[in-house]
C-alpha cells in the first residue's frame, strides 16, 4: 500500500530550511551539538544539519519502550559518547506524539550537564499531551494521524519515503 501525501517532499525542504534559519538565529552562530533520536530523526537530522549556519557536532541516542510492571517504559540503547559537559545541545526528534520520548531524552542529556538544551521536533500532533515539555522549535502541526515517510516508520517500513504520508485504513 502506497502512503497519501500529507505533506509534500517540497514543502519538507522549505520548511526544514527555514527551521535552520530559526535555529541558526537562536545560536547566533555558536557551535551547535546535535543529538538526533535514532531511528526516526535520522533523515530529518541529515538535512537540518546542513543548512544550519553554525559548526555542527552529531551524535545519536535510541530510546526503546517496554514493558515494565505497570506501564510502558523507555530506555536508552544507544547513549552519545560526545562528551556534552558546557555544550550547547540541540536535540532532534522526528515526532513530538505523547512526549513522554522526548521528555525521557531531555532528562538523560540534562544529566550530561551540558551548557544549555533546546529541542527540535519536525513534527508537532494535535493531541492533549501530559508532559510539562514543549519543543523549542517544530517544522509543521499535524493532525492526531499516524504518519510515516521521511524517517518515520511503522515496523520500520516506509522510512524512505521523500514525503510525510498517511495510510487509508
Ligand atoms: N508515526 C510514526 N511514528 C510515530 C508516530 C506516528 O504518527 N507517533 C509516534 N511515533
Ligand atoms: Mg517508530
């Protein structure tokens, strides 16, 4: 099945270009350390990075959910080996859903006493969130429609797609 177009690969390029500019502003060209969130932030996070006007460093974290006793739990399976002590972090998720995933990564850099965190999120869903988190910046608002292509998955398919799209049930 072929994924409808939500949003076009055209407008993911403008955007994703003036995000840079947004954040290129807000670091007034200090060196930025990207951590992208694995896997789903990986394609977003290779164009982002190149129209940003700062020197850029890049690491990576994966988060894993699973069952704990009571409810569902992350962990980091991959943690950046960037020492992150007094940077300047920005960190770089595909999708800001529940929160709960960037929450959890904001509180594992946090604790890498990095100079300052701001957060990324391509994606923002219209949905009722419990999490105090608000990302720093946001390329587009969706609405609460699981969407896949340009990184995003749905058992890791579909992550080659050039466009945001969704899929008819
Ligand atoms: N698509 C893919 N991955 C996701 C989504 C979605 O809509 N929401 C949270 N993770
Ligand atoms: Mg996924």
């Amino acid at each position: 099945m072929t994924p409808k177009v939500l949003i076009p690969e055209e407008k993911i390029r403008q955007r994703v270009q003036e995000l840079a500019d947004e954040i290129s502003e807000a670091f007034q060209n200090t060196p930025v350390t990207i951590i992208s969130v694995l896997k789903g932030a990986l394609v977003f996070t290779a164009d982002l990075m190149r129209f940003l006007k700062s020197n850029v460093e890049v690491d990576f974290i994966r988060v894993k959910s699973y069952r704990g006793e009571k409810k569902e739990k992350l962990e980091a399976t991959y943690k950046p080996e960037l020492n992150l002590k007094g940077k300047n972090v920005l960190i770089v998720d595909d999708i800001f859903d529940t929160g709960e995933s960037l929450q959890f990564v904001y509180r594992e850099i946090a604790q890498h006493s990095p100079a300052s965190i701001r957060t990324c999120v391509l994606l923002e869903k219209e949905v009722e969130r419990k999490v105090d988190i608000k990302p720093d910046f946001v390329g587009f608002k969706i609405p609460n429609r699981f969407v896949v292509g340009y990184g995003l998955d749905i058992n890791d398919m579909y992550r080659e797609l050039p466009y945001i799209g969704y899929l008819d049930k």
